[in-house]
C-alpha cells in the first residue's frame, strides 16, 4: 500500500505529515480546546493506515515488546508481515482494549 503524505505549512517550514499524524494532531487540538474538529478535516484524511509496534506504542502508552507479546497471545487483533513484522490498525487496538477493560 502507498503511504499517503500531507504538506502542511508551518511559517516558512513545510512538513510532510501522514495522514494519521493530521488525524491525530486534530483530535489532540480539539481535545485541547486549540481547534474545532469538524467532519470534513477528518474526512479528507485517507483511511487508517497499518502501525508498527513503535508507532503503536507511541499512541497507546504501552511498550512496543508488550503490544508484540499481547498480539502473540491474540489479546490484540495484529497481521504479520514477512517472517517478523507485525502491523496493527489503531481503532482495531483500542477496541479490543476497551473491551478487555469492561
């Protein structure tokens, strides 16, 4: 799959963001009371993409080697790539960690 890319200008700095990255930068904001989410910013956004554990790791507090172990364990819904790598889909965490909670 193609990696979606995002120019966003920042003064006289462009950044590259991904589409989750925007996503995720919006509903922090938003959460802040920085913007005002509104449905078309996050729908122009490309659908979700698949994490690594790092990436994963970063949005969720939980240590990469943990969410690897937790998705060997099918505690977490994951897809192997290659031999090693394993990819995960943030909804699709969270979700079953909601669930596991109560």
């Amino acid at each position: 799959m193609k990696e979606t890319f995002i120019a966003v200008a920042v003064g006289a700095k462009t950044l590259l963001l991904t589409a989750e990255e925007v996503r995720t930068g919006v509903a922090r904001a938003a959460s802040m009371g920085l913007v005002e989410a509104t449905q078309n910013v996050t729908s122009a956004v490309p659908s979700e993409r698949w994490l690594n554990s790092r990436e994963l790791s970063e949005l969720t507090g939980i240590g990469d080697t943990s969410l690897e172990a937790m998705a060997r364990d099918n505690r977490i819904p994951s897809i192997r790539v290659g031999s090693r790598a394993l990819r995960f889909k943030f909804s699709e965490v969270e979700a079953a960690l909601r669930k596991a909670v109560g």
